[in-house]
C-alpha cells in the first residue's frame, strides 16, 4: 500500500499539467473554519424527545411534519416496496403505526434531518449517489446481519439503523465544506482505484471523512454513540464504548465493497473477527446475497434521495 502511494506521489508531480497536484494537509485549513452548518431545527427537536418521557407517535409525527420534505421522506419510504406494505401511506401517522414503527421513523427522520443541510456533488465513488446507495445497503445488510448474531452478542437494535444510515457523513461534510479538495479526491480515486479510499484521503490530505464526520458529530452534540462510530467505523480493533456496533459496521462495508458498494472496496477483514459478532462467513455471504436481490429498488431509492439532497 504505502509503496503504490509513493509512486501515486511521484507521478503526480510529475504530471502537474493535469491539474494533480502532491499530497495535500488540510489541517490549517480546518483549523480556520469560523462555522460548521447548523444542526437543522427539525433534527435538534427530534433529539430532544429522546430525554421527553412523554414521547409518543403524536410528539414525533408533529416534529416531522413540521418540515414538508421530511414528511414526503418518511412516506416515500414507508411506501417502499422494500418494506412490503400493501396498503396506501398517506401520512406520517401511518408510516409510523402501520408500517415503520416509532423507533425506526425517529432514526430515519433524524439521519434524514442532520444530512439535509449538507450539499455536495452527486457524481463520483464518494458524491451523494452513492453515498445514498451505501448507506440505504448499508441499513438493509446490517438489519440481516444483526438477525443471524446470537442475542447475547448483538448490539442496541435501536441504534444500528441511524449507524448504518450516517457513519459515512463525513463524505457529505467533505464536499460541502471543501469542494475543491472533495473534487481532487475523487480525481485521486480514479487514478488509484486499487488503493484503500480511507488511506489514500487521509495520505493525501492529513485527515480523512472518519475524523470530518465525528467532529461534526461533537460540534452538533449528537449522541455519543454516533460520535463513537463515525469516528471509529475504519478501525476493526476499536474496544472501546460501542465496539461491537462499529465492528459490525465495519462487516457491512467490508461485505458491500465485495459487490461495488461504499468506500471499502480494499478493506481487509481478519478471519478472527468473525467469532468477535458471533456470525460465520457464511453469515456474511447469505446476507449479501439478499442484498443482490434488492439492488434495484436500493438504487431506486438512492437517486430519489440523491436528488432531495440538490
């Protein structure tokens, strides 16, 4: 690896008239930001019922539709012919009792809502497309493989969603922060597609998404456990608070970069990990498969979330 990224260097100070220039350290650059986006107001109200003990479907609905985009999200995927309701959903009420249940639309809506003010470009291995495509798979694997872990192993079933859902946010934040740095990025993705993304972006620019998207995580005040595994989500060997949540998030990516999905394409998964979840590799490829089944309706989704994002 370390030996490809020299030559990566060489050849782009070589090639210079392409516009590639050598690595680059954004740290100076992060360290003068006055301001990171706002926590939207939608998602600082949906926070706060998690300390209201009269939180209920009513308190969640009215928050949601508060915001007429996030409404029209949380019908559109309640209508999804990935969850298999049959009947018509016509309101958020109805995305929550008959379809989603209340703890999976306060997830959706909350990722949904953090990710909103965040605009970057919609093309390239890391450009909103796709990192819609991976974190959609990344909600669905997850949920199949935390079923096939036994129970005394298996994470807070309530928080794998919004994990599956935001851990990549630091691409987001990337792009719409730094754009001609997210743009030289991806220019470095393409000429180096054998190398590992996490690497190459933290080899080229002094720190990479993981630490983008956890210091946006600290700046927001998110929960701790989000913070945990957006910042940890690349480290297999994390034991800290929440570690068996980011191994298995670690799984997801390994296993849907097998099939072209996410960032971790050449990320490596130690045999030894495997008993860590309580899961085989049969485990893992059974769950895949299942995903192969859904890639049509998974990018479905993600082009029409991609475009909500514009």
């Amino acid at each position: 690896m370390q030996a490809s990224l020299i030559n990566w260097t060489l050849d782009a100070i070589d090639s210079g008239a392409n516009g590639f220039m050598p690595p680059l350290d954004m740290r100076e650059s992060i360290a003068n930001i006055r301001a990171l986006p706002p926590l939207p107001g939608t998602a600082a109200r949906i926070i706060d019922l998690i300390s209201d003990p009269e939180a209920d479907v009513d308190k969640l609905t009215e928050i949601i539709e508060m915001d007429p985009m996030l409404t029209a999200q949380v019908v559109r995927w309640a209508s999804s012919a990935l969850y298999g309701y049959r009947g018509k959903v016509d309101s958020v009420r109805n995305a929550i009792i008959r379809v989603l249940g209340f703890n999976f639309v306060f997830d959706l809506a909350l990722g949904l809502a953090v990710l909103a003010p965040l605009k970057a470009p919609q093309e390239g291995v890391i450009g909103t497309r796709a990192f819609w495509m991976h974190a959609l798979a990344s909600t669905r694997l997850m949920k199949l493989l935390i079923e096939r872990m036994p129970v005394e192993l298996q994470p807070n079933r309530d928080e794998v969603f919004i994990a599956g859902l935001i851990h990549n946010i630091g691409f987001p934040l990337f792009g719409h922060q730094f754009p001609e740095e997210f743009a030289h990025l991806q220019s470095l993705i393409a000429i180096n597609p054998a190398a590992n993304i996490y690497n190459l972006e933290t080899f080229a620019f002094g720190v990479n998404h993981a630490q983008l998207g956890a210091w946006l995580m600290n700046t927001w005040g998110m929960p701790r456990v989000l913070t945990d595994i957006v910042y940890h989500h690349h480290n297999p060997y994390y034991r800290g608070d929440n570690y068996r949540l980011n191994l298995l998030i670690y799984l997801n990516d390994f296993l849907l970069g097998q099939i072209g999905i996410g960032d971790a394409a050449q990320q490596p998964f130690a045999d030894e990990l495997w008993s860590e979840l309580g899961l085989q590799a049969v485990h893992g490829q059974q769950a895949l498969g299942q995903i192969q089944a859904e890639i049509a309706l998974l990018k479905e989704m993600a082009e029409s979330m991609a475009n909500v994002a514009k």
